[in-house]
C-alpha cells in the first residue's frame, strides 16, 4: 500500500533525541510511504513514490499530516472499578497520599481488582485500550500492580498478554508488585519487600517463560516515595530484579526525592519516571545515562498541583525526555496522548515538534523498543497515524478533541475518518 499526498510527513528519524535535538521531525512536505507486509519499505516525495510504484493500492492523505503511531510508554491500563469518591474528596481538600495511608486509593483498586476475574478484566481493560487506539495510541507500555499478590499480579499480567495477543493495541508489560504495600502487610514493608523478592520475581519469570511466548522478560517497577518504598528498599527489588534478567523502570520523585532517579541512572534502568521533585544532582545523573526520563503531565494536572517536571533542565542538561499518561483510576485517567502532547506543551513548555518526539521516538525508547516503532523510516512497524489538520503544531495547539483520523497498525488501517451526525432513529 502507498500512502501519498501528506501535507507534512514527519519522519522522526534518526534515533530518540537527546537534548536541543529534541523535536527534530525530518519533515517531508508532499510525503508519502510504501507499507508492505505490516512494515515500511520506503519512504519519500510523493511523487518520486508514485513514479516508482505505480501498481501498488494506494491510501491518499490528501493533504493531511502523517506521523508515527503514538507511543505511551506508562501505563496502568488493567484494574477494575472506579474511584470516582476520591476524585470528588481530593477536589473538596483531602490530598492523595493521606487517602492511600487511609487505605483508599491504589488499595481500593487493588480489592477490586483481586474481586475480579481474569476475564472480566480483560473486557474491563479492552473498552479503554480501544479508546487509546481511537485516539492514536498504537503502542503502550501497561503495568501491573493492581494485585499485590502473586496470584493476582499474575492475572494482569495475563490480562495484558492476552490483550496485547488479540491486538491492534500492541501491550509492552511490566510488573509492578511493589507499587504499594497490600493491607495483609501494613507496617511490615520489609515483609513485603521479600515476598516480592523471594516470591514474586522468580514466580512471574517462571510464568514469563512458560506463558509470554518468547517475549522479552517484562520490566520491573517500583514506586519509591516517602511512606511507599524507600530507596534501599527499591535498589533491593532492583538488584534481585536485574539478577533475575529483568529490565527496570522506576516511579520517582513525584511527591518527594528520595533520589531514585540517580538510583535508575546508575542500574541502567531503561525510565525514571513523574520526577517533579527531582534535584538538579538527579537530573544531571540521569543526563549522562541512556536512561529515559518519562515525565507524566496528566498526574500533576489530575492532581490540580501547580509543579510538573523540570523539563527544560532535562533538555539543557541533554537528557533524553518523553512523555506519558499515566493513565490510572487516580489522579489520572486519561486516555489521550493527544492531550498529554497538549499539556506538555503548556507546563513542560515544550514545542509541539518537542512534544511529538517526545510521544513518539522518545516514549519508544523508554520502553526500549526505538529499533522497531516512534519513526516513519525504512525497515520499521508500519504504525502510523493521518490527522485531520495540514500543519502538525494543531498537535498540542488544540486540546480535548481527537485529531486522528486513520489510525494504521502493522499496517493495518482503521479509518475514523467518517464520522457523521447520525440519529438513531
Ligand atoms: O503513577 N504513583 C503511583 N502510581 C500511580 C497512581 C496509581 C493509582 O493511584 O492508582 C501513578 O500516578
Ligand atoms: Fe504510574
């Protein structure tokens, strides 16, 4: 298939972009692209396509932008239920860490979660994952951590691995048994912190290699905050973790440093993740890793909190940047990465070019999967997306809305394009 006459193709290429290279789009103006079997096999003017490939069935853009399919790389896309409740305390003053000591807020979702079996999850979970897709979300990364057991960490793993099995929503998972401690064992984090050391880790590798299909071994997060887990305990889960073969990511800094950033820098950790509270040290160390830092707007903005993560330091001091939803039952349930690119461009003030890389090569290589997706370059996953809009900077510019019109993965088309006023009766 040639998909030709794009007002603005935006290559992204040329690998994740560190620094003041962040927001290099390599745009073709008038660009098309050759798609054959699922993957790119050429891309270029439109016309020089068109000449070189006469017979192949041809997509026309017609004057629309194409990019690369959108990439969120943190996600806690499998839980049940809701908590609608809380939403409406934190508004009238309560904050989020004194609902979660009070046993509200992940607990919540964790018992409801456990409550549930492993295929009601998996319809929970696909009505949102479809949104994304609808939306422009081709691939994301989906965590555990819902269960806080073994049994029922497990269950969304599988959740997530069915999902990802069904498609077109491609899944990357990580577990994440140590994102709270569950109440069987409140004042014995220690306790816990074995269980998933001791338990859960060789438990979930073991069901890895006899279930996931020759997948890569998912990553392992922990949430290192004040009052969850702190930083010995984190480079603890960690050091089993990496012993065991699993990559890592972190949730860092987003209420206070503990200084887990430094910590994911010096592990290799493929993200460091929220870094709101982040100090200048960390973001120094982590500039001078391979380690991503995935910064997750809706979080702060869920929270109504005024601070978002120092992301011009990040770009000054030649980090590599991304961006996320974080999309959970909390603080953050948002399905958009159209309006992640919205409010970073507003609190990170990020161009929309920088805020695109970041949601596309960037967030590709937080989930260590750059060499595959987050560019239009010869040889990648065809997954692409045509915006209803002629200028790319519509990106971020609007908000609320859904600018995708055709949604392509692994060369597969859906097109939302025809979307008209029609009454039921
Ligand atoms: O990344 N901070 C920890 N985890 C999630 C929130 C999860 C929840 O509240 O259910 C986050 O923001
Ligand atoms: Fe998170």
């Amino acid at each position: 298939m040639l998909i030709h006459s794009a007002a603005q193709l935006l290559t992204l290429a040329g690998g994740p972009q560190r620094g003041s290279l962040l927001g290099t789009l390599g745009i073709i103006q008038d660009g098309a692209v050759l798609v054959q079997d699922g993957r790119i096999t050429a891309v270029g003017r439109t016309v020089d396509l068109l000449t070189a490939y006469p017979h192949e069935p041809q997509l026309d853009a017609d004057g629309r932008v194409l990019i690369p399919g959108l990439v969120d790389p943190h996600t806690h896309l499998v839980w049940a239920g809701d908590r609608a409740a809380e939403f409406e305390m934190r508004i009238q003053g309560k904050n989020y860490m004194e609902i979660m000591a009070a046993g509200g807020g992940i607990a919540a979702t964790m018992n409801a979660t456990r409550n549930t079996s492993l295929d009601e999850l998996i319809a929970e979970t696909r009505k949102r994952a479809e949104i994304l897709f609808r939306n422009g979300t081709t691939t994301l990364e989906a965590k555990t951590g819902y269960g806080l057991n073994t049994e029922s960490e497990i269950r969304q793993l599988a959740a997530l691995l069915a999902l990802d099995d069904k498609g077109p929503l491609e899944i990357v998972p990580t577990f994440m048994g140590a994102h709270a401690v569950p109440p069987e064992f409140k004042g014995n984090t220690d306790g816990y912190v074995a269980l998933v050391c001791e338990e859960m880790l060789p438990a979930v590798k073991e069901w890895c290699l006899a279930n996931a299909g020759g997948r890569p071994l998912p990553f392992v997060d922990v949430f290192c905050e004040a009052g969850v887990f702190d930083l010995a305990q984190t480079r603890h889960i960690f050091t089993v973790a990496q012993g065991l073969g699993f990559p890592l990511k972190v949730h860092a800094d987003e209420f206070e440093n503990l200084g887990a950033a430094s910590l994911a820098a010096e592990m290799d950790a493929a993200s460091a993740d929220h870094l709101v509270k982040t100090s200048f040290e960390d973001i120094h160390r982590l500039a001078q890793s391979e380690t991503v830092a995935v910064s997750l707007p809706p979080t702060p903005f869920g929270l109504a909190d005024g601070q978002y993560t120092p992301a011009q330091e990040i770009i000054a001091s030649d980090g590599l940047l991304a961006i996320a939803s974080d999309i959970n039952p909390g603080p953050a349930w948002c399905e958009s990465m159209q309006f992640v690119i919205a409010l970073a461009c507003r609190y990170l003030r990020l161009t929309p070019a920088q805020a695109i890389a970041a949601a596309t090569i960037n967030a590709a290589a937080a989930i260590q999967r750059a060499d595959r997706i987050g560019s239009i370059e010869v040889g990648k996953q065809a997954d692409l997306l045509l915006l209803a809009v002629d200028d790319y900077r519509h990106l971020g510019y609007r908000f609320g809305g859904n600018l995708v019109d055709v949604v392509i993965k692994r060369g597969q088309v859906f097109d939302f394009s025809l979307r008209f006023l029609k009454p039921v009766h």
